[in-house]
C-alpha cells in the first residue's frame, strides 16, 4: 500500500530529511504537510546514547513535528551507510541538514560532494550562526540565538532584565524560511535545470522578525527598549484588568482613539492636553494605561470584547491555551486535526494555517516509528533483497 501523501501541491518532489531537534524537522514538515515524499533519516537504535535531542518519539513535541513523514534508519559513520545514502541523493529533489557546518565535511555529505552525485539537488543547511564566520562552529540553540539576536532585550517588563520569548522563535522562523529558500530554489530550477544551496542560521531568522525595532536603529538611530505590554508606538495598546482577567486593547490612531474613549465612557480623555495625540499619550502612557484601568476592572471581559469590538476598536480575551483551543473561531478554522494511528485512538496535532483551495494540506499519517519504513523506502531507491540484507548485516541500517 502507497504511504499517502498530505497534499498533491508538492507531491513531485522527494525530500531527505537529515535534521534533528526543531529547526530541521519544522522546514521539513512544512514540505511534508503539503504532499512530498520526505524521507526522515534516523541514527540506529543500537547507536543512540540516552534520550535524543528533541525529546521521545511518543511525545508531543516529537509527534507534532514529524507527521506526514516516513523513517528509515541509517549509520552515516559507516561507508556503507554513507553510500547508501548517496544512492539515495541521486533520485532525491533535496537534501535538508541541521548539523554544525564541520560535520557534513567530515561526513562527506556536504552540497559540494552531494551536487556531483545530482547537480539538480537542492541542499538547504540551518545552523546556530552562518556557515562561515567567526561563530560558525559554535552550537546554536534557540535561546542564544534570542539573546544575540536582539530579542530578549526588548521582550518583559522594563527594569525586570532580559526574558525569552513562550516558544522557541528562532527555531520556528528559521525552519519557515528554509523551507521558503526550498521553494523558491525548486521554482528557479525549472528554468535553469539546476539546483544550489539554501542557507540560513538561528541569528539570522531571529534579527529578521525584529523587524521595525531593528529598523528603528538602521534608519533612525533608536535603540529600543523593553516596554512590557505595551507596544512601543501605538498607545495605548496592552493588556487591562477585568473583573474575572485581563483583556488587550489596541488603540491605533485617532479615530481609534476616539472611539476607545466614548466606549469606555471617558469621552473627556479625548480633550485632555497630555493625551491629545499620539505623542502626548506616549509620553503619558503609565498614567493613561491606569486612568483606562480604573474603568476596564468594573466590567467581565466578555463584555469588553463584545462592546470594543462592536465599537471597531480592536479588542481580544487573553486565553490559555485550553481556553483558544475552545474558542469557536479557533474551532471553525479547523486548525486542530485528528490524525489516525494504528491503534486507531487517534491524535490530534496542529495542521498548517494556510489553505489552498484545490490542493489542501491534511494530517494523513501519525509519525513514523524509528525506522518503520527502511525496507520499503529502500526498495523505492532501486536497492534489492540482497542489498538490503548485506546494509543490515554490516549496521548500516
């Protein structure tokens, strides 16, 4: 029975998957989830020592990022296992790698070695800080990568040092925007026939979602600073106190403004001198933002939600995260899928947060086990019974 794929929109195209950890496996699930054949290439149990990065296989971390894909297991310390694999490259459309940059050298797997086996392959690496460079061989995790990329400095309260961002960002947006690099790589070869090979780090992914704060400093010299809750120029905007929690306000604009006053009942905000424009409530937003509060903390914040928004000011519940997930417009995007597993309880993972209308993205397989798929997919690449056998009689698979 064929492994079923996800979406027709990338089912052409074969993919090895060599990452481990998140940035890896977040690239290469997007290319999963939209239909190609991703081989994910594990390391022998009999080589694994201790839990692996990345946590265990029944985990929800581990199964969420590794959907829609099949395993096979391969020593890429071994030359059989290494020239298995380059077997394999010649019929694959490409290649992602997370390892630091030395080791694919050492390996023999690098683009360099790769692209002369198949010259259409497209070989993306994701490391900690860049190829090359005076960092290039350090190990690079998400936190550094926030704390070097500028971001912790401008995330948690002022005055209250230095705090990671929820989720690990770097890592995320990293593996988005190599997977993009794929895409657009796999587009230019339809025209020049050849692949090439896509680079990005966690530093660079991270100083890129900077985004206007790092363009605050290129352009106009401004080094940003912590501000909370607050978000450093449309005020005020953050988060106020209700009678059963807190909701977000945000208030961009004058006609905005405007309409946030009278709906709260304040219309007299509206004439005060140090909140008369944008600037004055800048410089006035501790005193603003406890003026608001003295007010938002005498009704629920349903009934703030609902009277802001029917107002057209933007306003939003604060939710954990099983009260979003039972929230109704959560659950009419449909961005919680189930997934079938073989002992057919079934699971449910996040399923990607764009659609397509001819060729969407479904949950179609549960993540494989470690090695699940290694004979069939073998069998795929041309190898026989007897290739398979001697592989397995050396601990190459």
């Amino acid at each position: 029975m064929p492994f079923p794929r996800a979406s027709k929109a990338l089912s052409g195209f074969t993919v090895l998957d060599l990452s481990r950890v998140r940035s890896g496996p977040t690239c290469v699930r997007q290319l999963a989830d939209w239909g190609a054949n991703v081989i994910k290439i594990d390391t022998p149990a009999n080589l694994e020592s201790g839990e692996p990065l990345g946590g265990p296989r029944d985990g929800p971390d581990f199964m969420n990022l590794h959907r829609n894909k099949r395993s096979i297991t391969l020593n890429l310390k071994s030359p059989e296992g290494v020239a298995a694999f380059k077997k394999m490259v010649k019929k694959a459309d490409v290649v992602v790698e997370n390892f630091r940059p030395d080791v694919k050298g050492r390996l023999g797997i690098d683009y360099k070695a790769l692209r002369k086996i198949n010259p259409r392959l497209v070989y993306a690496s994701i490391s900690g800080f860049g190829q090359t460079g005076p960092y290039a061989d350090r190990p690079g995790f998400d936190q550094i990568a926030q704390g070097m990329g500028g971001l912790m400095s401008i995330t948690g309260e002022p005055g209250r040092g230095p705090a990671r961002v929820g989720v690990p960002i770097a890592d995320l947006t990293a593996g988005l925007f190599c997977a993009m690099g794929i895409l657009i790589a796999l587009l230019e070869r339809q025209k020049s026939g050849k692949g090439q090979q896509v680079e990005t780090s966690l530093l660079q992914a991270e100083i890129f979602m900077l985004d206007f704060q790092a363009a605050r400093w290129l352009v106009k010299g401004e080094v940003a600073k912590q501000a909370g809750n607050n978000h450093p120029t449309s005020i005020p905007t953050g988060v106020f106190k209700t009678t059963d929690g807190y909701i977000n306000i945000a208030t961009a604009g004058q006609k905005i403004w405007e309409r946030f006053c009278n709906t709260l009942e304040t219309p007299e905000l509206i004439a005060r001198p140090e909140y008369a424009n944008a600037a004055n409530r800048s410089k006035n937003r501790d005193a603003l933002n406890a003026e608001i509060e003295r007010h938002t903390v005498e009704r629920s914040s349903a009934d703030w939600v609902e009277r802001f928004n029917k107002a057209g000011v933007p306003c939003g519940p604060i939710y954990n995260i099983d009260q979003m997930f039972a929230d109704p417009q959560v659950k009419h995007v449909g961005i919680a899928q189930p997934v079938k597993t073989k002992d057919k309880k079934g699971l449910t993972l996040i399923g990607q947060p764009v659609s397509l209308s001819r060729t969407p993205s479904k949950l179609v397989a549960p993540p494989p086990g470690l090695g699940q798929h290694t004979d069939a997919v073998l069998k795929e690449f041309g190898f026989s019974a007897r290739q398979i056998a001697a592989l397995r009689q050396t601990n190459a698979i």
